[in-house]
C-alpha cells in the first residue's frame, strides 16, 4: 500500500465540516460510523436517510419540504428526488445579503472589479425583472456567450430566479459550435459581450456575433455586455440589442422574487465535447445541482463563508458552475478571465496571494505545464490562507503532486477530483479526513455508490476496468433536450452494464477506498487485448526534459493494435533518433513492451477541445481515414490537420 505524502493535522481534520457532519449523523442514526469508509457506506445504503440530513445540514432554503426523498423505479434514471419539494436555486446562492464581497473579477487586461453580496443580489434581482418584463418564463431558455466575468454569474441567477434554463459557452466558440449548441436548445433571450482578451490579443467577436444572430433564429432579445470598449452604446438601430448598464439600472431597487419550483425544475443545460457528433445537450435539475454542489463544496472541500475560492475555467466547463455554486456556502468567489501564461507563468499565483485564495482550482495540464515552466511559486509569492489545491480536467500525475508539495506549498491538501459535464460533479474527490497519496483521487463521495467493474460486470479491487455508479444518485440529468422516449440518454450511460450508469473512464479502486483514473475508457489501448490507459504513458513520455506533452492512440492493424505516440516537444530539442529510442526505452523500463509505440511523430500542438481536453477519440478517427463530424468542437482544428498531414507515417 502507498504511503501518504500529506496528511490533515487532528485539529484541521476535527474542525471540518466532513467531521461535525459525520458526528450529526451518528447523533442521528445512532450508529459507530467510526470513520469516512463506513460514513460513505452508510450514505449510500440508506439514501432515504443520508439526503435529508445533508438537506438539513448545509441548510436548504425550500418553501416546501418534499413528500418522499427517494421514489423508486424500474429504471435507474427514472427514480425521483425529493418529489413535493419547492424551492429556487438562485435563492439559495443569495442567502448571504451583507456587505461582504460575493465576486472578485480579475481581468487579462488589468481591470479589477468586487462586488458585495447584496450588490450582488441588487443586480440579480433587477435582471430577473427585466427578464419577466419582456416576457421570459419558467422553462425559456436563457443562453450567454460571454467570459468569466460577474455579468455571466449575474445572468445566470437572474434566470434561476424566474425559472427560465441557463446555458453558456465562451466567446472563444466558432460560430458553427455556438449554433451546434444554442441551435438545439433555442434560447429567447442571449447575453454576449463585444469580445475578449486573451494572450496579449483583444479579441473582437462582433462580426461573430452578427452572424450567430443572423442564424439562430429564435432570439427575441440581445443584452450585450461591452468589455472592449464600455462607452459603446447599444446600436439604436435595433431595438432587441440592449445595453447590459442600462438595463440593470432601470430595473435597480427591485425586491428579489424567487419563483419557487419543484426539485427536479431544469435549471442548466450543458454540453458533451461533441467530437463525434453534434453535442449532447444535458439537462440538469435546480434541486439536485444544488443539493450535490453543496455536499461537495461543503463536506468535501471544507468551503464555508470566510474561505476564498478561485477555479481557473471558462463558462463553457462545467467547472464554471461548480465554481458559481460556491455562493451558496458564503465564500466569496475570484474570477479571471484570460491566459494563465500571459504576461508569464506567475499569473494566477500573483492573483492568489492577492487575493488571499484560501482554495485553489485549475486543471492537471496547468499544473504539468507550470512545472515545465520551471516556476516554483512558494519562492515568489505569499500563500499562508491557501490550504486546498483542486485538479481536473485529466488525470493529475503523481510528479505533478511531488511539484505541488515542493513547488508550491508543503502543507496543502491536494485534491484530484473526477466527474464530468454529464452530472456536472464528482464521482471522486478530496476529503479534509484523509491522507493524501501520489496519483490518488481521495475518496469517493458521499452518497455515490462507485465501484469498478471488470468486463463480465463484477466488482473488483486493486484491478483497473470501468468506473460505474450502481444506485440512483440526485446528480443524474434530468435527461438530454429533444430526446422525448429517453433513449439517446439511455444509450450513453446503461447500455453496457444494465440499469448500471457506466460513466467511461477507465479507473482502479485501491483497497484503502481512493480511486486511481487511467483515462479515458473509449480511449484505451489494446495492443495484444492488453488494455492499457492513456494516463500511465503520458505520465512517463512527459517526464522526459525533451517532451512538453503528448497523445497516443490505437490503430488497427494486421488483425492487432499498434500504438502511435504524437509528442511536442520543448524548445531546442528534435525528434531524432537518439530520443525516439529514448522514449522507447524510458517507456518501456517503467512500463511494459506493450506500451512501446510501434510509431512516434514530433507535432507542433495537441488537439483539444475548447474546455481543455486532449481529444484521443479525434485523432483516432483522422489516422483512420474516418471523419470528424464535428470540428468545431475543436479549440484548434488546425492541430488534427497537422497529425492528418503525417499519414505516412502509420500506413504500409
């Protein structure tokens, strides 16, 4: 068994929300619940019992209580939460009212911009009045193309108030991925701004926009946010664009009015990558975001209302309403828009020593690339209130915890966590209770009945296979938009396991309750039918000094699999054939001949998505010959054509 490289001190651990949470339930049911393994066991074995104490404990606003937590059904997907009970999630997120700062916005550009909670809550509430004065009701969509910036959080809230369902990209988006999202779900109202900045560049998006409203038939009203240049008003000549300033202050004085809706009332809809096709359109339910952001924001990441919560994303991550979420504990909430390498590496850590980050989130790239970057912030900056460093996005690298503890602060819990857009949470996450040990996902969380399953469907421990969630759980999706009969949500999550959610990361349970992530399970290799996860090659091929990142993928090949291994490379360095036989023997001494790539090319960037991800799957496909039916899911295409122009490399 791994040792732990980071344990909570007894006085941090006995503070904790986790620990007065676990004492109430013991004061509860009565029962030992000696420590985390027999709180979760017990949380998910009595759901009936587990949900309401958690309801009452992080304090749910509701107008009405619910008439039975847990109604039963044939199919998992089909069980109702909490039916009878009415509330409002933006109610819930504008509990605190004072004048206690609510968000921090830090822009590329410099600006910097606070507001207090019943600011905050001031604005909200004239936006909704505004969306009720012309006409947006329960159910209406309200889209947003915009930045990370409070106007986004605003109009979030403001739909939440009037029940209308809330769904946002970044301004980044082309104007075919915006209409393959927004296209589908219709909005009557959207909120964009004039553009951004990003790298040093400002980046004007008004043709962009033009064209999406010349194209997205359905938008009744524009409220446009301008952050290039403020003094711009809206264009008289068209009457449905409307200033943001102008609006909020003819509807500022305005009493909050939170429309109290049932639990499973829509509230978001996300999207899938939509790499393989047009995106999936994923609708999630006011009362169970609430319920499940909240149990992880308070239990397991120990957040309440003097802490200060920054996470390094974008409006079109799910992590952006993770983030917003945050509100409903009393934290106040840092934003930054813009590149977190731009004026140089020390941006964000510049931001967190001045801003007093108490819980820092990024991405495990961010965090690969701020090592190779060669910055150690602990020299550099002041980060005493910072106790908590989150990580997602892709499985975080056991060298990437060594340079967190050496490089940034030696008492930090370092939590990878692990969900997904499609329950717009975790399945495994941190814990202030537990140790924290190299390349391990804490714990699973709490009501979440996770296991790992081998092909036949069983269990299994200590042995990689699928990551599985066998019982209802409130953070399902309602479902997908226009998918009436349920059965493109069927086909994505219980196909292969029956009434088993199968959630497609290729994962291990250790027998001390923590989770390892090996990738992503549609992108395994399966070279000789050994399976082998994307994670543990990375892990080895971008430790060398020579290789910034890489991506590796399977090909079909006389009746077998062979691997191809794409790398870039850090500067002054070349794929020649002293490192081709380095990278194939690093890999496998610290592997096995399996993993060895049969080919490796030198590339100039890695293809992701525009939240992030490195698109395996994509690249599949392109050394196929197959199509990728959408491109515009893509933050740089150009990188896809790049690995297509190689196709020499892998045919005869």
């Amino acid at each position: 068994m791994q040792g732990s490289i980071w344990e909570p001190s007894p006085q941090r651990a006995a503070t904790s929300r986790m620990s007065r949470f676990m004492a109430r339930a013991r004061e509860h049911t009565g029962l030992a619940l000696v420590d985390y393994a027999a709180l979760h066991e017990w949380s998910i074995d009595a759901p009936a019992t587990f949900w309401p104490l958690l309801w009452d404990f992080v304090d749910v606003k509701a107008s009405r209580r619910w008439d039975s937590v847990l109604t039963p059904a044939a199919a998992m997907q089909d069980c109702q939460w909490f039916a009878g009970a009415r509330l409002n999630f933006a109610e819930n997120l504008l509990r605190r009212h004072d004048d206690h700062a609510a968000v921090v916005f830090r822009g590329e550009n410099g600006e910097r911009s606070s507001l207090t909670y019943s600011q905050l809550q001031a604005q909200v509430a004239a936006l909704a009045h505004w969306l009720r004065h012309i006409g947006i009701d329960s159910g209406d969509r309200v889209a947003a193309l915009m930045p990370n910036r409070p106007e986004t959080i605003i109009g979030m809230l403001a739909a939440a108030s009037v029940g209308a369902v809330w769904s946002s990209a970044s301004p980044d988006f082309g104007v075919d991925g915006v209409l393959d999202r927004f296209g589908q779900i219709e909005p009557r109202v959207l909120i964009v701004c004039d553009g951004y900045f990003y790298n040093g560049k400002c980046i004007d998006i008004g043709r962009k926009v033009a064209e999406i409203l010349d194209r997205l038939g359905t938008v009744e009203q524009v409220l446009l946010v301008p952050w290039l240049d403020p003094g711009v008003p809206a264009p008289s000549r068209d009457p449905m664009i409307h200033r943001w300033a102008e609006v909020i202050d003819a509807h500022l004085g305005q009493a909050p009015d939170f429309q109290q809706l049932p639990f499973d009332h829509p509230l978001y809809i996300l999207f899938s990558s939509g790499t393989t096709g047009k995106p999936k359109c994923i609708v999630h339910g006011a009362g169970r975001m609430l319920l499940q952001h909240q149990k992880e924001l308070v239990l397991h990441t120990d957040l309440g209302p003097d802490d200060v919560l920054f996470y390094f994303t974008t409006c079109g991550w799910m992590m952006w309403n993770w983030l917003a979420s945050g509100l409903a504990t009393g934290a106040t909430l840092v934003l930054f828009d813009g590149s977190p390498f731009y004026p140089g590496p020390a941006v964000l850590w510049q931001l967190a020593e001045e801003e007093r980050v108490s819980v820092f989130g990024t991405s495990a790239k961010y965090l690969q690339a701020l090592e190779k970057s060669g910055l150690v912030p602990a020299d550099d900056f002041a980060l005493g209130p910072l106790r908590t460093l989150l990580s997602t996005g892709s499985p975080l690298l056991p060298e990437s915890f060594d340079y967190c503890y050496r490089a940034i602060k030696a008492d930090l819990q370092v939590a990878s966590i692990s969900g997904g857009t499609d329950i717009c949470s975790c399945f495994a996450l941190g814990n202030p209770l537990l140790p924290v040990r190299r390349g391990e996902l804490q714990c699973r969380g709490l009501g979440l009945a996770v296991e790992v399953y081998d092909d036949a469907g069983q269990p299994v421990v200590g042995e990689r296979g699928e990551l599985v969630c066998t019982r209802p759980f409130p953070a399902m999706p309602l479902g997908f938009w226009n998918d009436p009969d349920g059965s493109r949500y069927r086909a994505a999550y219980f196909e292969r396991f029956p009434n088993v959610w199968t959630h497609g990361d290729f994962a291990e349970l250790t027998v001390h309750g923590s989770l390892i992530i090996h990738g992503r399970s549609d992108a395994v290799l399966n070279p000789g039918g050994v399976r082998i996860g994307t994670a543990e090659l990375y892990r080895v091929v971008e430790a060398m000094d020579a290789v910034s990142e890489a991506i590796a993928v399977g090909q079909d090949w006389q009746g077998d699999q062979r691997i191809l291994l794409f790398v870039v490379l850090q500067p002054g360095h070349e794929l020649d054939e002293a490192l081709h036989q380095a990278i194939r023997q690093r890999i496998g001494e610290q592997l096995t001949s399996r993993h060895v790539p049969a080919k490796i090319a030198a590339i100039d960037t890695i293809p992701r998505t525009r939240s992030g991800k490195i698109v395996e799957l994509a690249v599949r496909d392109t050394i196929h010959g197959r199509p990728v039916r959408n491109r515009e899911a893509l933050a740089n295409p150009e990188a896809l054509d790049a690995i297509g122009d190689l196709q020499g490399l892998w045919e005869p």
